[in-house]
C-alpha cells in the first residue's frame, strides 16, 4: 500500500525511554555481540535438539521455535531479505528463552528461527504448512495480504498465532495480526485528537480505490468510537471534473452561495436599477455579466464540517487542493487531515499549510538504524521496522510464557514496544500503534511533530 507501511504507514518514538523497543527489551549489547552469523542462526532454526520423548534422564525440552514466512525468491526476494534482516536483529544478538518446568530440574533453550520462503513451491500455503509441520510455535510473516490469506487457515487450524507484514486490515481475524502500520490506525489516531481539540463535525473527500475505502471505514469506525456523529464520506474518480463536483457536494457550496447571495442582495443600496437606465441595454447587461463573473464570489459561511479527511497524493491531489479553493473550504474553518503518505513529500504541502497526517517520529527508529546499519551495512527500510517488532513479540513473549505463544500474553494490555513506538496486539487481529500527529507549516519546512503518542498537543 505504501513504501512506508503506511505508509507508512510504516509510522512513533512515542514511548519513554524515547526507543522503548531497543532499551526496553534489552537488546543493547556489547559491541561485540553485535553481529552473529546468519548461517548460524538459519542452522540453528533447521536444527531439532530435542531430546527423545520420555527421556527419563533429563526432562522434555520446549522450545519457542519462530517460523518466518517471506519470499525470499523471485521478485520480492530483495524485500524479504530485508525483513529477515529486521528480525535476524531482534532474536539473534539476544535470543528468546524458554525455560521447561517440567521434569526433576529446569531447563532453558534459546528460541530457534525456522525460515520458509513463500515464493517458493506452493507458495506461502506450502511455506505455513512447512512451519507448523516443524513444530514452529508463532509464524512472523507472510509479506503480502494476499500471501497471509493464503497462510492463515493452515495456521489458525493448528492454533499458531501469525504475525503478518501486510497493512491490509481485512487479514486482522484472532489469531492473525496485521502488523503493517494501516490507514484506519492513522485515523484513529488524527479523530481522537481533533475531537480533544474541539472538532466534532467529520467529512471525507476520497479517492475511489482500496487505500480511499481503508480511510473511511477507519473515518467512521473513530467516530464511532468517540461518540460522534457518522462522517459524510463521498468518493471520486479521479478526474479534476469529479473531484470539483464531489466537493461541492460535500460543502454544500450551491446553498452556501445562495445564502451569501441573499445576504449580499438584501444588504445592498437598490441603485443598480438607476444606474443601468442610462446605459444602453447590451452596455449594462455586458457590465452585469463581467462584474458578477470577473469580480470577488460572494464570501460563503463555513462548510457543514469542520475537519476533513482527504487520502489523494501527486496530481489527483494537486486537483483537490484546487477544489478545496473553488468550495470555499479553508484552513480558518477547518482542520484538513490527511494519510501517512504525506510525510515523504510535506515539504511540497505548502497549499495546506495546517493540515494534519499521523506517521511515526522518523527520530524514534535511530538506534534500530544505527544497529541495523551495523550489521548489514545499509540503513534498514521501513518494512524492515515491522519485522523487528513482530520477532521482539515473539522474544518477549516466550520469556514469559513457560511453552507457546498464548493469546492473553501476545494481547497483554501493556503491549510491546517497538521501533516505531509502543503498540499492542488486539484480541481482533489489529495492531494499535501509538502514533505521532505532525502539522504542515509549509514555506519548504518539514512538517512539525505537534503530538505525541499522548493525546496532548505539543507546544
């Protein structure tokens, strides 16, 4: 959906200490821990060192083993090498334990990656049943909705929880997360503070198209969630025409300016009439038609909302802004929000300076990065974000639970912290993210953080 799981949604150092994910979890090591060998960790994943069953020498051995779902051929191969890279940081320098207590004494085995490729032979259908035919107890992937579609029935059949890259909120079911950062979360995230800041009249122009359609059912489900009433939503094609239209539609221009007419005509002197006696007919009907059309519109009241969704990037964008003028619908009146993909270009949002879009601190991941950058030599995309969260959960969780991935700990209510900021796993399958609000203040500058993960705006 976006390069940014938004985006973005990829999206917030948010937490205190401000990278929760890295200090909070421990990962912090000794330089010269920093780097494991990546063989060594695939071997370890492929290898089963439990002992025989009924062994009355030691006792039976349970292990976290993570099984990792990605396509690590064909043409997302370069994108699946760079989430294994992202959880290879999160459980190799400090492997998960598990620790048995059953048997005559404890015993503690590090969690073991089990790495399946879904471009392979059967896709990633064959890859989810290969996992859990390896005793694989949590699966981290796979990349797209389409793939996790394809994973989840063998996964939920066998009660192994999924965690998937995907930002796709119609994948999100119990037992399967989606871990992508979605458009319904930004949502969420920009009601709940405009709400706070007094907004409470909601309205959507977007575009016809699956992200458009995310951004409001996630428009309507805040509402509802906030106790507001249902937004007026209306979607276009695309075109400068549609989008004109839909506007006005949406701000109720032609009975504004009917009213701003009535207005204007019962607070003007009746000396028009006088005036156009002395001039000859064409003349004064010529003046008449330039000087209605030519000069200033009437001034037209607020629109019936006061904080407007909008979802559209490059030149369908450019057209809304022009839209946006032509209706009268301005920044004075009302609170412009916008997608996480905004934050790559809010240099070039000067038109909408005040509009509002939820993405996460960029400051927030710099330790992932530098630690990222040190072991694979290039900085980490943002997917790779998502990678190291998902195998943190699966570290974090299997050092507290005896055996398995239980749901009450995956959904436990203090939740994880992770590159982007703290987030936790619902009982639904969404990941709520905490989320930073960032304000456009144009003129070149970047878009200044203005909340965090609080629901404070900032100073």
């Amino acid at each position: 959906m976006m390069t940014r799981a938004y985006s973005f949604l990829s999206e917030v150092g948010l937490t205190k200490p401000p990278y929760g994910g890295l200090a909070a979890n421990g990962l912090t090591r000794k330089s010269g821990m920093a780097v494991l060998g990546t063989m060594g960790l695939l071997l370890a994943g492929c290898a089963d060192h439990s002992g025989p069953a009924g062994s009355s020498a030691e006792p039976a051995k349970v292990s976290h083993k993570v099984g990792v779902l990605l396509p690590l051929t064909g043409p997302n191969a370069g994108l699946g090498r760079e989430l294994l890279s992202g959880a290879q940081l999160a459980l190799g320098d400090a492997p998960a334990q598990s620790t048995v207590t059953s048997g005559p004494t404890a015993a503690v085995l590090p969690a073991q990656m089990d790495v399946h490729d879904t471009a392979g032979p059967g896709g990633a259908s064959a890859a989810a049943a290969a996992a859990i035919a390896a005793g694989d107890g949590i699966l981290l992937g796979p990349l797209t909705a389409g793939d996790t579609a394809a994973a989840a029935p063998a996964a939920i059949s066998a009660n192994v929880p999924v965690l998937a890259f995907t930002s796709d909120i119609t994948q999100a079911k119990p037992g399967v997360w989606v871990m992508g950062i979605t458009p319904e979360d930004q949502v969420q995230r920009l009601v709940a503070l405009a709400h706070k800041t007094g907004r409470s009249r909601f309205a959507a122009l977007l575009p016809d198209n699956p992200l458009g359609h995310a951004l409001g059912n996630g428009l309507r489900a805040a509402c509802q969630e906030q106790g507001l009433i249902a937004p007026t939503v209306i979607y276009h094609t695309g075109t400068e025409t549609n989008i004109t239209a839909m506007m006005r539609q949406l701000a109720a221009y032609d009975s504004r300016l009917a009213d701003a007419k009535a207005t204007t005509d019962a607070a003007k002197p009746d000396t028009d009439a006088a005036s156009d006696k002395a001039l000859p007919s064409d003349l004064a009907a010529a003046l008449n038609s330039n000087g209605a059309d030519a000069a200033s519109a009437p001034k037209l009241g607020a629109p019936p909302f006061d904080a407007l969704l909008l979802g559209d990037t490059g030149l369908a964008l450019k057209n809304v802004i022009s839209a946006l003028n032509d209706s009268q619908v301005t920044s004075d009146k009302v609170r412009i929000l916008g997608p996480g993909l905004w934050a790559a270009f809010a240099t070039k949002l000067g038109a909408l300076k005040g509009a509002w879009y939820a993405a996460p601190d960029p400051s927030s991941r710099q330790t992932f990065a530098t630690q990222f950058m040190a072991r694979n030599h290039h900085m980490p995309r943002p997917l790779a974000d998502l990678s190291y969260d998902a195998a943190m959960v699966a570290k974090t969780t299997a050092q507290i639970a005896p055996s398995g991935y239980p749901v009450d700990v995956l959904t436990r209510p203090e939740g994880f912290a992770g590159v982007d900021g703290h987030f936790t796993l619902q009982p639904d399958g969404q990941a709520r993210r905490a989320l930073g609000v960032f304000e456009v203040i144009g003129g070149g500058n970047s878009a200044k953080l203005i909340a965090t993960s609080s629901s404070q705006v900032a100073g």
